[in-house]
C-alpha cells in the first residue's frame, strides 16, 4: 500500500490504485476522522520541505513526537504517509471532498416490514425487517461507497470501479465493485454471512486488511465468526437466503433460540419459550409468504411442543406425552407445510 500510496501522491498512480487506497481509508474503524487529521499531520511536519522527507525517517519522528495509543498511531503513521510527495495539494483536495463533516442517515427497517432503498450512485438496497443501514450523507458518499449494517440487507451494487462498496457489520467487511449479494449480521447472530448471488465479492473480518480477504464468486457464501475465522461454503442456497425477499424464511439446522428471533422480527411478534428445554431442538425448514400461525403450527409440531398466541404475544411450551426428542433436526417445506393443512 506505501508504495501505491506515493505514486499517488505523486500524480502518477493509476486509477485503480487511487480507488484501492480511498477504500482503504474507508475501511478504517477511524476513517471518518481521517481527513481532517491530516492537516493535523502537515503542521506536526514543521517547516521542513515535504519533497525531500523519507516516510520511514517521517513516521519515527511523528511516532516520537506524539506517542499515542496504537489505533492513534495507525491513523497517524497513514496521515504522515500522505502528507509526503509532490502531489499532495491535489490530493487533500481530493480527499477532503463532501461530504466533508462525514455526516450519516440512518435507514430502519422496522419488525414485520421490509425497506427498499435507492442510492445516489444507482445502486438499490433492500433491508430486512428489523434492520438498520447507515450511510454517508449524500448517497454513500462523493469519493467512497460505504455504509454500516446492523441486520441483513440484499446490495444490488452499481459498478464503479473507481469506487469500490463496503460494507461494515459487527464482525467483518464485505466489500466489491458491482455485483448482488445478501450480508447479514444481526446483533444475536453468531457471525456474519455473505452470500453472492451475482458478481465478486471480499470479505475481510474488521481489522485486517482487505488486499489479503478471500473473493467470493458466485453462488458461493462465506461466514466470518466473531474470532475473525472465515468459512466459505461453494455452491451455496443462494435461493433459500434471499428467500425472505418474497416474505419467506429459510432455516438450516437453526437452534430454536434464532428460530425465534427471526419470527419475531419477521412478524412483529413476541414470543416466550416456556420450557428452556426446548432451546436444544434444532430446525431445517423453507417457508414461503404464510401466515404467521401456519408456520407456527409448523415448528411447534416438528419439536413436539404447542403454542398459544393472544394478539401478538406467543407462548411455546413442551406438548404433553411429546415423542419429539430433544434436538430433533425436522425438515419442512413450504410443500409440506401446505399439505399439513389441507
């Protein structure tokens, strides 16, 4: 990245490489207070020429000057970088583009509801319910394309290779150029997951750099756990993850504890589990658009238990003289679940 980054300074970085180091910048947990450091940077430099500092010599002066904590030093060993070379002029005034306060807008999806969006660069975003999306005021910003998610979201990404997409959750990034693909991280999940229905895309968990992230194709998925461990999965159900695009829900061997969560945040209901016990079981199913008591009937029956719903309050509890044994992978489909009430 040093040596990208002075060829861009220099005014002879080509295209590409003035995208990779904007999203660079992006991808910083301290990004948005970036730029205006810089200037910050440029008056620590004293009156000494910028074109005849050497960067290595510059970042141990500034590190002996400052001594600051390490997220500190990272963003000012990068603001120092920047300041050196011929073409900085040009490249503050680029950098310090709108939106220059950094300001955001927040999207929210609330429970039982989903969100279309459309951005100022072309692209489209669906949001789940129960989902919140940030961006950067202005439509994902002038000179990045980045936003913040907390939930799960279907990116219909217009392409610009100049500035590539990112996205930002909990556990990791996901970022490209043009392409579809679905993130979801929601606050109780125990991971990330990005599935790619068009297009490329990398996923990084935060704090490592996205030149050494794996590619994601097509119809392949990946999931970043909270220890920044990636899993990719070819020939992923990329129909069952976007299955709640058309009101649906897809389970794959889900504990009843998420179960849960996704009804009540598909139905805008509240449900309590009587019986702890019952948080063992584990359920496969595909719903289409039903009704929240069909498939209700339907989870209650494939772990042996009932439920009583008053309004929008749900209780679940263990069925008397149950069969269903503790941990029980049922498979149901939408099939099934119609035939069931036939």
């Amino acid at each position: 990245m040093r040596k990208a980054l002075r060829r861009v300074l220099a005014g002879r970085g080509t295209a590409a490489e003035e995208a990779d180091v904007r999203a660079w910048l992006a991808e910083d947990p301290e990004g948005a207070a970036l730029l205006a450091r810089l200037d910050t940077a440029q008056q620590a430099l004293g009156g000494e020429r910028r074109s005849a500092v050497n960067t290595d010599t510059l970042l141990v002066r500034l590190r002996a000057r400052r001594r600051p904590a390490a997220a500190g030093y990272r963003i000012a060993a990068i603001a120092a970088t920047l300041v050196v070379g011929v073409g900085i002029s040009l490249f503050m005034r680029r950098l310090s583009a709108p939106p220059v306060a950094f300001s955001t807008r927040d999207y929210v999806a609330p429970r039982g509801h989903r969100l279309a969006l459309s951005l100022g660069d072309g692209s489209s975003i669906t949001l789940a319910p129960g989902s919140r999306l940030t961006v950067a005021a202005g439509g994902a910003g002038a000179h990045h394309r980045a936003v913040t998610l907390d939930g799960e979201a279907y990116f219909a990404v217009a392409h610009d290779a100049r500035r590539p997409f990112t996205v930002r959750t909990a556990w990791g990034i996901a970022r490209d150029v043009g392409t579809v693909f679905d993130v979801r991280a929601f606050g109780d999940d125990s991971a990330m997951r990005v599935t790619v229905a068009e297009g490329r895309v990398a996923i990084a968990p935060l704090g490592r750099r996205m030149g050494t992230a794996p590619v994601l194709a097509a119809a392949t998925a990946a999931v970043v756990d909270r220890s920044g461990r990636i899993v990719v999965q070819t020939a992923a159900d990329v129909a069952g993850a976007l299955v709640w695009l058309q009101g649906g829900l897809a389970f794959d061997k889900a504990p009843l504890p998420h179960v849960v969560s996704a009804l009540e945040r598909a139905f805008d209901i509240q449900i309590t589990v009587a019986d702890s016990a019952l948080d063992g079981e584990a359920l496969t199913a595909t719903f289409g658009d039903e009704p929240v008591d069909n498939i209700l009937d339907a989870v209650t029956l494939s772990i042996g238990a009932e439920y009583k719903r008053v309004g929008r309050m749900v209780t679940i509890r263990r069925r008397a003289h149950s069969a269903a044994r503790p941990g029980t992978d049922a498979q149901f489909t939408a099939r099934t679940l119609r035939q069931a009430h036939e």
